[in-house]
C-alpha cells in the first residue's frame, strides 16, 4: 500500500513498521524508540535475532548521543562519505541503545542516507533503524514493487521511484589501529583511500576473536532460481542468460541484461531486480556472465552473486 511521507512519519512515530526508500535499497524501518516494532521487524523478515541493524541517523546530531568514542578517522570518513552509503561501527554508551538492535554488542551500525526524502523523514521521527526491506535471505529490494513481492500489497510503502545505487551500504569498523571493511557495497575500497591515506582491507574471513559482520554468515540475496556462475561450458543446462548489452550469446535462449560492461554503476542498481525477474517469470536456473572486470564496484557485484549462487 502505498503512503505518503507523511504517512510514513506517523506511523512510525506511533509504533508501527514501514518500508522507506534509501539511496542504496529499500528498508525495513521502526523508530529506535519504539522496541515493540523493531521486534516485529525481525517477524516480519524471519530475521535471526543476533543479527543487529543498522541505526539511521540524519545529521551527525541524532549521533552523538549514543557514541562512547569516535574511532581516529571518523571525522574525515563522515564529513566525505555522508550522507551516503557509508555505515560505519561505533563503540556505544552502555543503556543507550535496546538490545535487540545491537544483538547484544558493545557496537552498533550508524549511516546517514543519501536521499532527501528519506532525511526529512528521519529529522522529524528521530533515529530508525533498518534492514534492507526483503524476507531474509532473498534479493534486497530497490523498488516499491519489490517490497510489496515480499511483504504484500497491503504493507505501507513509500514509493520513492528506483533506488539509485542499488547495493546496500559499505561497513567499515575501526580494528587493531586501521578501518576494515566488513561487508562490501556501493562504495569499493579505493574510494577510502584519498581520505584515510590507505585502502582499507575487506575481511571476509569469519574468526571468532574479530568484530565481524553477523549478516554475513546467512544466506543472502538469492532467488528461487539456480545461478550458475561463468563457466561457459554449462550455458547450455541455464534457461536463461544473465548479462551484457554488449555481448553476443546464444539466441535460443530467454537473455536477461544487466546493463553495459563500461557502467558499472548501471549494473549495480540492476543487480537485484534482474534477480528477482527471475523469480518473477519461474525461471528454474541462469547462467551468469561473469566475464567483468574486477575493480571498483565490480567486487562487490562479484560478492553478491557469489552468495545469490549459494
Ligand atoms: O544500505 C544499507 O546498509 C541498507 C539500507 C536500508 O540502509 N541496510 C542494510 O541493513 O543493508 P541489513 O540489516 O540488511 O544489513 C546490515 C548488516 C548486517 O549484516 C549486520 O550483521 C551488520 O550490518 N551489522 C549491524 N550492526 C553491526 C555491528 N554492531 N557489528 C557488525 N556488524 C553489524
Ligand atoms: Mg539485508
């Protein structure tokens, strides 16, 4: 169902769960003062409950009172990166934040997003907190059309037309003297480097004497359909093909594109509606092209159909 930002305010503001556009994907968003619905946010998701959301914010104002110590860097990484599709993982106060949120941790997420809309929303209903607005383990939504796929028609949405970036946030967190990224995004590692004088490292390996991101042990972004990823030899066991306008393949086969290989960015914010198209026309498998170059956003691109594969 479709509301009005408006709408959105006073709902949330009264207890109540709505989807909201980011510049990145969709989200899932209660108010961090309201503890009964960020629970049925974990409901509404079949979310395990030790993995924490991230706390959006719209100014580094709404930041400041849950924050034990900024990390070195902060400033520089806040003042370019924000708003934008940067979370970064702060040390907090004790008994500032519910529990459920932070699954426990002495650290929680913080990201100020990218979207004038979404802002306006955030000044005046205060800190929200927000998974990306999908049923866990499925693609992430980046369209109206898509949260109703997974919650239904009757859930209040506000539509805010297409997401821009279409990949979820970057996560960096401050360890052992250096920032790490801990789930890759819409902002590749070189983009740090100007700013903190280095490209920080993505750790992907999960060890338990590390901070790590606990979403990233579940399933992620996959759809119904079987991927199988770049080995030419087995196009001919796929229903379909997923991608490039500029590649020649097979004719007998339904082709799915997800943009050009010199847009990068174009592929990004198609990523996860090609995998739900998928899903949509009971597509049974896919052969992907992953012939692409493997810089910049490309990674993270890489990263999510990896896991969409699993
Ligand atoms: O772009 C985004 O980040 C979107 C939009 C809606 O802002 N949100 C999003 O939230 O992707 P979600 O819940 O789908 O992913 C958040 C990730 C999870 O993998 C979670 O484990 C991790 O952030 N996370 C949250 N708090 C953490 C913490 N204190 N330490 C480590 N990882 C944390
Ligand atoms: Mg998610």
């Amino acid at each position: 169902m479709k509301i009005q930002s408006e709408d959105a305010i006073h709902l949330l503001k009264t207890g109540n769960v709505v989807a909201i556009p980011t510049e990145t994907v969709y989200g899932l968003a209660a108010s961090l003062s309201q503890p009964p619905a960020i629970e049925q946010i974990f409901t509404l998701k079949g979310r395990p409950s030790h993995n924490p959301l991230i706390i959006h914010v719209a100014d580094e104002s709404q930041l400041k009172p849950f924050v034990k110590e900024y990390p070195p860097g902060f400033s520089q990484l806040a003042k370019a990166f924000w708003p934008g599709p940067m979370t970064l993982i702060l040390p907090i106060q004790p008994h500032v934040i519910p529990s459920i949120v932070t699954a426990g941790l002495s650290t929680a997420g913080f990201r100020i997003p990218n979207l004038d809309l979404t802002l306006h929303i955030i000044k005046a209903t205060g800190p929200l907190v927000m998974p990306s607005a999908n049923l866990s383990g499925r693609p992430s939504a980046t369209s109206a059309a898509h949260v109703e796929e997974d919650f239904g028609r009757d859930f209040p949405v506000l539509d805010g037309g297409s997401c821009q970036k279409g990949l979820e946030s970057t996560i960096l967190i401050f360890q052992d003297g250096v920032w790490v990224i801990i789930r890759q995004g819409s902002l590749p590692p070189i983009a740090f480097e100007e700013v903190l004088g280095y490209q920080p490292e993505v750790i992907t390996t999960v060890s338990a004497d590390k901070p790590i991101c606990p979403g990233q042990l579940y399933r992620h972004y996959a759809p119904k359909a079987q991927l199988i990823l770049g080995d030419r030899s087995r196009i001919h066991e796929a229903a379909c093909i997923v991608g490039f306008k500029d590649r020649l393949y097979p004719h007998d086969k339904r082709q799915m594109l997800l943009g050009s290989l010199d847009q990068p960015e174009e592929v990004a914010a198609n990523l996860y509606k090609i995998l739900r198209q998928l899903d949509q026309e009971n597509i049974p498998s896919a052969w992907v092209d992953m012939d692409f170059p493997s810089d910049g956003i490309w990674k993270t691109i890489a990263e999510r159909l990896t896991k969409a594969s699993d």
